[in-house]
C-alpha cells in the first residue's frame, strides 16, 4: 500500500481539468468502492457494536425473592448489557401486549423470574432464548428447544440427605401437595427418602381448605412435615399461620423451603436456595445461550444452598439433633 500511494503521488496522469488539477480515473474508483462499501457496511458495523438487551419479566416484583434474584441477575450480567425490565405484578399486561413489546425491543435473551411470567412467555412461542427461575415444579410443562433454567428447589436427594444427617430418629415425613403443581417433585422425593431410611407420606391436597384438617386427621403417625412450595397448600398468608401453628401446638417440627419461614411456628430447619447463587447462574446461561444458539435445552440445580436452624424448638419438640451437622449451617436460632 506504501508504494502505490507513493507511485500515485509521484506520477500524477489523467485528464487535465484545471491549472494545478487533474482527473485521476483510478483514485476516484478507489474512493468510489470506499464509499459505497462503507455505506453498505455501516449499518452492520453499528449492529455489530450494539450489545443488545435482555428482556426481564418478573411475575411480581413485591415478592422479595423475586425482587432480589432480580437485583441479584442484573448485578452478574455483563457491564455493557442492557436490561429491560416487565414487572407482571404491576404492569398489568396482557399476552398481546407483551408479544409487541418483544417484537418491538428485539432482546437477545428472555429471563423469566417466577412461575407466572415462564408461562405467559412460553405461550408467546419466543424466537429468543427462554430462561427461568423461581419457577414451581418447572417439569410439569413440556421444555421446548430453546428453553433453559434453574430449578425452584434443592433437589430431593439432597434435601433428604440433610434431614436424615440432621435428625437421626425422624422415619416418617408428611407432606401437603396438590398433584397438579407437584406430583412429579413428590414422586422423585418418595424415591431419595427411601435411599436413607425415609418414609414420605404423601397428604394430596384438592383445595386449600383441605389443608389443615388432612394435617391434622395424619399428625400424630408423622414425626415431622416437609413444606414444599405449592400454591394450594399454601394460598394465603392466613392459611400458612394456621398450618404453622397447629404444627407448633403438636409439637411436629417442620423442614421448610425458605428462609421467609425460619422464624415462624413449628420450623426447625430450613434448606433454602441460595438466591446469589441462582441469579448467577441464571446470567451465566445467559451468556451460554448468546454465544450458543443451539445450546441444548436443560435445567440446572441450584448450585448452592443456605441451611437455619431453630436449636430452641428443636429442644421445645424433644427433638434428636446430631450435634456434628451443626458445622453444616449458615443461621442457628439459639
């Protein structure tokens, strides 16, 4: 390129046009490929310095988990990468509605947070990649190509693991459910129970109000109850208190889901998820499924927990605790 630049110069040639000036037919060919190849090019030089968005639609934004995977999501995704957020607990937005939103916005990814906005946007039948947390019992809609997530709960062998670890003499464990939202977790958790000398008891749930009385018809042939996250069981805020302290005045200590019951009635141990490690799973996948389109469809387990115990209560209830699994717990309630 030195030497044809330096030959241009130094051998001007061409149509003379005016004292000083001269028509040179093959620079002016070269700035005509330039230009027509820039404007030909600039559009996709734009697009290609452009970090397009991800879309998050949160079910509810009020819900303190929701919100802090949120928070949590947002603070592991790159620095350039915008984000757009849909709060379903606010916004009050129909299908159609969020249809022309993504049209109109053109997200690279879709992260759905909660149970209510994964099934609006599987509806949708998106382009984009699909990704989900805090979703109940995600197996019981069919994952489709381009869907991907962290599972809602600490898996059964796990979880049962710990409590056997935790409480040696615990043999026979009830558990509230409604089969339509949890009759694939119960038939898996049946299994992991019996691999450590568990027995499950399965208490199937219709309508709420068939919650407590089936509770307490079963109370005295269980020496402990397994909450899981189930709409039914648990409808109303009412409802859990009531289920809470009718396990507190039978003295059956309750292994819970979340840290929003650690200081409530009748709980003595509670494995939750960790919601740090989730939404940082949740923005890694989003990163796995930008640079791999065709990554396939699969489901993480979270990848960290948080255990709180309730020492207090456990001693209330005559309860047996290994004193070793203490070195396992995040919270102890003294």
């Amino acid at each position: 390129m030195k030497q044809d630049t330096t030959r241009l110069r130094s051998q001007p040639s061409g149509r003379y046009l005016r004292p000083g000036r001269y028509w040179r037919p093959g620079r002016y060919r070269l700035w005509l490929c330039l230009f027509l190849g820039l404007t030909f090019l600039a559009p996709h030089l734009a697009a290609a310095g452009k970090t397009r968005e991800v879309l998050v639609v949160n079910s509810d934004e009020e819900v303190e988990y929701y919100q802090q995977v949120q928070v949590e999501f947002q603070k592991n995704l790159l620095v350039t990468q915008p984000l757009h957020v849909v709060n379903l607990g606010g916004d009050r937005i129909s299908n159609g509605e969020l249809r022309r939103l993504v049209a109109t916005r053109r997200p690279e990814a879709v992260y759905a947070i909660g149970s209510k906005a994964y099934l609006l946007l599987k509806e949708l039948e998106l382009q984009q990649p699909l990704i989900f947390s805090s979703v109940i019992n995600w197996e019981r809609v069919p994952l489709e190509k381009r869907v991907h997530g962290i599972a809602n709960e600490i898996p059964p062998p796990v979880q049962f693991y710990y409590y056997r670890y935790f409480f040696p003499q615990v043999r026979r464990v009830g558990v509230l459910y409604n089969r339509a939202f949890n009759r694939e977790l119960i038939s898996k958790a049946v299994q992991a129970a019996e691999q450590v000398g568990i027995e499950l008891v399965p208490l199937a749930v219709s309508r709420p109000n068939r919650a407590i009385p089936l509770l307490q018809k079963n109370a005295d042939k269980l020496d402990a109850l397994w909450l899981v996250s189930d709409p039914v069981v648990l409808s109303k805020k009412e409802q859990v208190a009531r289920l809470l302290a009718m396990a507190e005045a039978a003295k059956l200590p309750v292994l819970a889901y979340s840290e929003a019951f650690r200081d409530q009635q009748g709980v003595c141990l509670v494995i939750s998820v960790d919601v740090p490690t989730v939404a940082r799973q949740a923005a890694g996948l989003v990163g796995r499924v930008v640079e791999e389109p065709t990554l396939a469809s699969r489901v993480q387990s979270p990848a960290g927990s948080f255990i709180s115990i309730n020492l207090k209560r456990i001693k209330a209830f005559g309860l047996e605790l290994n004193d070793e699994a203490l070195d396992s717990v995040n919270n102890i309630i003294e």
